[in-house]
C-alpha cells in the first residue's frame, strides 16, 4: 500500500478511489461485507455455506497473508446488534440456516477492499463469510436470496442504521490451474455475459446463468462471482449506478456501485 | 480409506504446512520428517484434533518430492495448491513468473481434475 502503485494496477487503483468517495458520501453507520475465506480461517474440517461474523472487534488478516502478500495487520470494529438482526438472536430467520462465528478473522477478501474503501477501519463491520472454495456450495439462487435477506433486514432493522452493503468477488478467474497468470481473462465469454447481469440488475439472469459448471469452465475458481448476486439482490435488482471492468494483470476486475434503495 | 477422504487429507497438509512460518520452514528444510511427524500425530493416542493426518503412499512421495504435478492430478484444491507452491518455493526460490510458467505447463495435461472432497 505505500509503495508506488505499478502502472497497469493504476486504473484499479483509480477505480478503487471512485468507490472510496461514493461510499464516504453515503456516511454509513456499518458496513455489512458479503466475501469468501480462502482456507484461511475455514477450511473442510467444518465449513459452513453462510456464516456470519457479529464480534464487537475482529481482527485482519492471516499470517501467511502477512507473509505473502505483505498485508499489514489490523483491527476491524464490529456491530454484533446488527449481526444479530441478520441471525435472529435466539433463533434463526425462516428459511435461512446460517452458521455463526463469535471470532471472525478476516482475509484479504475483506481487509484489501476496507484498506481501499475505507482506510480509516472506522464503521463498524458485520462479514458474512460466503463458501465459494470448497464443494458443495450454495447454489446461485441462495446467494440472490442472502442478498434480499440482507435487504429486508436492513430495512425492518429497528437500529435505524445507514447500512452500506458491500462485496468482492470476481469475474472469470484461474488459480492453480492451465490458465492462472496468463495476464487476460481465462473466460472472456462469461466476463461479457456477466456485466450484462450486472447493468441490467439482471439477478434472474444471473442466477440462471451460474451453474457450478459454468462457473468451472470459465475458469477453476470463478465461484466467487456469486458475491455479487447477493450485492445485486442486496441493491433491489435495479440497475447500478456504475458497472465497469478495470483491465490489470489479473483480467478484468469488476467494480460495481448501487445507489441508495 | 475413501477417495474424497484422501483429497480432504492433501488438502489438510497443504492448509498446515501454509498457515504458519514455523510449519513451513519445518517442511522446507526436511519434507519426510514434517510429513512423518504429521501423519504420528494423527495416530497418537490423544490426537491434537484437528492437526495432523494420514496419506496414501503415492500422496506421501509427492509431498515429500515437491511434486505439484502429482499433486494437482491427485485432486488438490487449486487454491490451496498454487500457494502452497508458492510457499515452499519462498521469496528466495524461483520467481513467481516463472514458476507459474512451469507450474501450468506441468498441469495442462491433467486437464481439470475433480477437486471437491
């Protein structure tokens, strides 16, 4: 973060810094963060579909992140009433069976886009872990279903907070396959598609579109793509504000805002 | 023993030999001893759940090789194989580019193995 930014990462850098002052300018009370875990703090001994973190403090990130990505390590705050309003306190809402996590530790899924968006790591936080790694996973359709939870809670939540949703993911992407570092997309086809999705507010589209076959073949990890069905859902299936693919040496990396709902 | 046990168990290893720098300097400097103490653990008679585990023969060979090739073809998670990789090839190893070069030109071959355990 303190050394000079590389030039092809400038225009993610640049659109990073536009997400900043949009999400400044909504002054949000808390940030609810839909991302995945990458085997850091979850991994197939118990790994859950859906989990949410509602400590009043968490902390970022893993040692072998520190290590290997040079990420520094911090201290998030949380919002555990909000957590709770999104868990149910005693028992869970109908329909949703979450897991739950009293100690969240957040990778760079999260801490790389709050390091961006909001340095200052000040608005509280309430992660929901997504299982976008480990087979089997939720299905498309869940995740468009997380994100109207995510909405219809916020809304009825009697803490009147101004809530930003917020989620990462990616478009078609390769990772410890044929195709990884190749300096383009490993799934052009499905990128195109995809921001269709995304200006549309097509959440129907989407949700049809991404079989976990046809996630695979646009790439061996592009599950994390379904981060952005619950956002979508989240945003009340409108079209956003902004959608735009910024080109690096990972492929394309979608950056997408919705507006007030 | 199962075949998705057994990718769960490839996938253990390289999430343990990862996750701390002590486990992996540990690993680096001798593969047969880390694996070995990995698999006495599971088999105490108190094991320190969840931490350490067992391996085929032919899954023990390709750690102990460094043998990303066997691995892959095996059903490692690609994720969770790629930075093991980069890993115990560490900062001094060989550059990242060209060890991503070598890594899928040994892969292709296999195609895309089932990774789910």
């Amino acid at each position: 973060m303190v050394d000079p930014v590389p030039g092809d990462l400038a225009e993610v850098a640049a659109a990073f810094d536009r997400s900043r002052r949009r999400l400044a300018a909504a002054e949000p009370d808390a940030i609810v963060f839909v991302a995945s875990d990458h085997f850091r703090q979850l991994v197939t001994s118990n790994m859950p579909a859906f989990m949410v973190g509602k400590a009043p403090s968490m902390r970022g990130t893993h040692p072998n992140e520190v290590r290997e990505f040079g990420l520094p390590v911090r201290e998030v705050p949380g919002d555990p009433d909000l957590a709770r309003d999104l868990l149910g306190r005693h028992q869970l809402p109908d329909g949703f069976d979450f897991a739950f996590s009293d100690e969240p530790w957040l990778d760079h899924a999260f801490m790389v886009p709050l390091l961006y968006l909001r340095p200052q790591l000040d608005v509280p936080l309430v992660p929901i872990f997504t299982n976008c790694n480990a087979p089997p996973l939720p299905g498309a359709a869940r995740f468009a279903a997380l994100g109207e939870h995510i909405r219809t809670t916020i809304q009825r939540s009697s803490l009147e907070r101004r809530v930003a949703v917020l989620a990462t993911g990616h478009l078609a992407f390769e990772l410890g396959g044929p195709r990884q570092l190749s300096g383009g997309s490993p799934g052009p086809d499905f990128d195109e598609e995809a921001l269709g999705w995304i200006r549309a507010g097509d959440v129907a589209g989407a949700v049809a579109g991404c079989t976990y076959e046809r996630l695979l073949d646009a790439g061996n990890l592009t599950f994390q793509f379904l981060n952005f069905i619950a956002l979508m859902a989240a945003a009340g299936a409108g079209p956003p504000e902004l959608a735009e693919a910024v080109h690096c040496r990972f492929g394309p990396e979608p950056f997408m805002t919705w507006g007030s709902t | 023993m199962g075949f998705d046990v057994s990718r769960y168990m490839i996938d253990k290893l390289m999430w343990e030999i990862d996750r701390s720098d002590e486990a992996l300097d540990s690993f680096v400097e001798d593969p047969a001893a880390f694996v070995a103490a990995w698999e006495g653990a599971a088999s105490a008679p108190e094991p320190p759940y969840p931490l350490g585990g067992s391996l085929t023969g032919e899954e023990r060979d390709a750690f102990e090789a460094w043998d990303y090739e066997r691995l892959y073809a095996l059903g490692a998670h690609p994720y969770l194989l790629w930075h093991f990789v980069r890993a115990i090839h560490g900062p001094g190893g060989t550059p990242v580019g060209e060890l991503s070069e070598a890594f899928k030109a040994a892969v292709a071959p296999h195609g895309y193995p089932e990774f789910a355990t």
